[in-house]
C-alpha cells in the first residue's frame, strides 16, 4: 500500500505510451475564438443546455464571462457545480447533452449551437495553466472531526471527496491500481483525452489535502467492518468489474483482450502493441466498442472490424461516435455473432454465425457460419459488477447490476454507506459520476453535521 496527499502522478506515465500517437480531437480554443464563439450565445433565459447538464453548470453566466473577458470567473462558475469539469468538457458527449439542448438546433439552421464543450474546457485550460484551480473553489471549512472512506478513485469518488473536504471533513480514498483518476486516466479514449489530464484533475483534488491510498483491495488489505468501524461514512465509487466475455469455445486463446483492458494498455503502458496484426474485430456495439475500433485505426491496424450481433439501429453506441468509426475506415458487421475462435495458441481467425430475430428473439440462422482472418479480438460487450464486494457492507442491496441507491442522495440501505458512478447507474457518462459523487457529499455532509 503507498499513502500520498499529493504527488505527480503524470511523472509515472511511460513517455513511450501508444496514447501519445494520437493528435487531439478537441484541439484548443483560442481566447479570440472563445470570446467570439462567447459572444453568439443567446444567453436564454431559461437555459435548456444547464437543464441538460447532469451537473447544472449555469452554462450561460460561464459563457457570458469569457465574452468579456474574465475567464478565471468563468472557471469559477462552472467549479462550483462540477469538480472534473476539465475531463467533462472533453469526454461529455455535449452534442446530446447541452449542446443538443442549444436553441439554435431549432432556428432556420443558419448557425450551429454554441459549443459549449470547447468553452468549458477553454476555461479550465485556462484555470489550470495559472495554477489558479483551488483557489476558485474557496477556503475550506473548519474541521468537524469526520473521518470519510471512499473506495475508487474515478470521478465519482474525487467529486464526493473534494466536496466533503471543503466542508471540513477528513477524507482518505482506497484505490487497487497504482494511478488515481479511474476511467479518466485508463479508460477514455486518447484521442479524446490522455492519461495525463485525468491525472491532473486528481492531482487538484488531492491537493485540497485528501488523502489517497493505492494498491489497497477491499476485503483483502482491509475489511468492510472494519471500515465502518473506523469511518463515519464510506462511499462506494469502484465503478464496473472486468471486461465481459461470451463464454464461447477458444476464448482462452492470446490475442483476445477485454476492450477496457485493451484501452488501458494505450493509455498508460509503454509496452508495443498490435504488431503484426493486420486484421482486428471489435466484438460489441457501444461506446466503448466504437472506441477501440477507431484506437487500433488510429495505431495503424489496416482492417478493423466492428461485429455486433443486431442492426445498426439497436447499437447503444451515439451516432456521432459511429460517423467518427466509419470515417476513420472501421467497417461494420451487423447481425452476425461470434460462435468460435480458432486458432494454435494464439487466434487466427474468428467463426461468425448470422443473426435474426424470430418472435422477438435473436437467433443463429442454421448454416451461415463463415470464418473471419483476426490476429487481434477485442471484447466489447459490457463489464462485469462488484456485486460481492458492495454487499459485503452490511445492509447495501444490490440489484439489475448495480447497487440500489436513493437517486436524491445516494443513500443505501445501510445508513453509513453511500454510492454513486457506475456502481450506482449501471455504466453511464463521467458527468453522470461527477454528479452523483457531490450529491452524495452533500447528503454526507448533513448527516454528519446534522445540518
């Protein structure tokens, strides 16, 4: 176990990482173009791109300040409703969320919406590069003597931390991998956003004077009773269990990775990756799915197959993120699935079946099984949950894959422990994680204080 309130984490970053490969898809704003952009917003008065906004950053007062100018202000606003607001403005997917909500989707068309994305994080570049972040958020509270646990270390769990440290209590999070910053640093696609800036959100929050202790598994290194004995409230932000599988013969064979797992390995290994391996299939069809896909494409994979076993519009993955994948050159297999992977130790190739629905069920359609030449399959097709883990505290129910929460507060059914992030909404976006750690912190904080 290592124990830090503050250290660089971006320094134990490989340089050689296959991540850095990838040229940035939301490249900067400059102020010029911030303020002119600024300055088209409509400044509505009943803000359908905050309603959108699961964190309700009061998007037009931010935008308004960087049309005259004051961008520290501008960061200021939108801090106070959302801590990891740097990773947001790159990784939300803001086409359907407050930029799907802009106006301007529904005037003649002239003008597109305000992107709102790039404002946000032109803000926060700003913010950070004057190292002016924890400053913004105010002086923290006396201390009330309340000890916090928190299990995770993703955007969940760095939100409900900071917020709590700022209204005095003591909070000390438990994370199993070496790096904080969960699926910001190891699960975000690069040309998104790198390792790094996951890195630095996490490095801010801690240095609010959390404390973060890696290498630590729950139930392990120490116990839930334990926990509870010893903390005045625990929070559960561990996020999702490993990659999914299928369950079908040859799955065992090298070559086949866990798509979460494969995004790790880009993001934060300096190890070489897909050489000699000319033809890669992407077994899944979301987000995630899409992903991957358009990572090996970008590191240089010449085919890449997406494999999904209904039609394209069953897939769960946004229609901007398939236009990316289909611009970047992935080609897409719908109604087919995966029935065997061949090959001598490591695979070769891949065995598909087409698919039909028949009374509402999907079926293998009798003899349409044909091979597919892949050196390199990765598996999308969702993760798997901490079931066992979470109800180990005492009262936590856990159900449909995810731990059974009150949605207004986060509360279990066990009075000390709280949950929110993927553990708690089943898989969802880092500003839905965001959101519900502060709103946990929140509830937290009137129980402790009896506010």
């Amino acid at each position: 176990m290592h124990v830090t309130t503050t250290i660089s984490f971006q320094s134990q970053l490989p340089g050689d990482r296959p991540e850095v490969r990838f040229k940035d898809h939301h490249p900067s704003l400059t102020e010029r173009e911030a303020v002119l952009e600024a300055r088209r917003c409509l400044y509505c008065f009943d803000a359908p791109c905050q309603q959108a906004c699961p964190t309700s950053i009061d998007i037009a007062s931010f935008i308004r300040k960087i049309s005259t100018g004051n961008t520290l202000a501008a960061a200021r606003t939108i801090l106070s409703a959302n801590i990891n607001a740097l990773s947001c403005a790159r990784v939300c997917p803001t086409q359907v969320l407050c930029e799907g909500a802009c106006v301007y989707n529904h005037r003649d068309g002239s003008q597109p919406p305000i992107h709102i994305g790039r404002l946000q994080q032109f803000a926060m570049e700003a913010a950070y590069a004057k190292n002016a972040v924890a400053s913004l958020l105010g002086d923290k509270r006396a201390s009330t003597g309340k000890k916090i646990a928190l299990l995770g270390a993703g955007p969940a769990s760095l939100a409900c931390a900071a917020e709590l440290t700022l209204r005095g209590h003591q909070c000390v999070i438990l994370e199993q991998r070496a790096l904080p910053g969960g699926l910001n640093t190891n699960g975000v696609a690069p040309y998104k956003m790198k390792a790094d800036v996951g890195l630095l959100e996490a490095e801010m929050v801690l240095g609010l004077g959390v404390e973060l202790r890696t290498g630590v598994t729950v139930g392990k290194d120490v116990k839930p009773e334990d926990l509870l004995a010893e903390y005045d409230a625990v929070f559960l932000g561990v996020g999702l269990g490993p990659d999914g599988r299928l369950a079908v013969p040859g799955e065992e064979l090298a070559g086949i990775i866990g798509a979460v797992e494969l995004i790790d390995q880009v993001k934060t290994r300096g190890q070489p990756l897909f050489e000699g391996v000319a033809h890669a299939v992407v077994v899944g069809g979301g987000n995630t799915a899409i992903d991957v896909a358009r990572e090996l494409r970008g590191l240089g994979v010449p085919e890449v197959t997406m494999v999904y076993r209904r039609g394209p519009e069953h897939m769960s993955a946004y229609a901007h993120e398939q236009d990316g994948a289909r611009h970047d050159g992935v080609r897409f297999l719908h109604w087919h699935v995966p029935v065997r992977f061949n090959g001598e130790g490591k695979v070769s190739s891949l065995t598909l079946a087409r698919t039909r629905l028949e009374d509402g069920r999907l079926r293998n359609v009798p003899g349409s099984e044909a091979d597919v030449p892949c050196e390199l399959v990765a598996m999308a097709v969702g993760q798997g949950t901490l079931k066992d883990l979470c109800t180990a505290f005492a009262g936590v129910d856990f159900r449909d894959g995810h731990v059974v929460v009150d949605p207004d507060t986060g509360a279990t059914g066990n009075a000390k422990v709280f949950a929110g992030g993927d553990v708690a909404n089943g898989g969802k976006e880092v500003v839905n994680a965001t959101a519900e750690g502060k709103r946990a912190a929140l509830a937290m904080d009137r129980m402790l204080t009896g506010a």
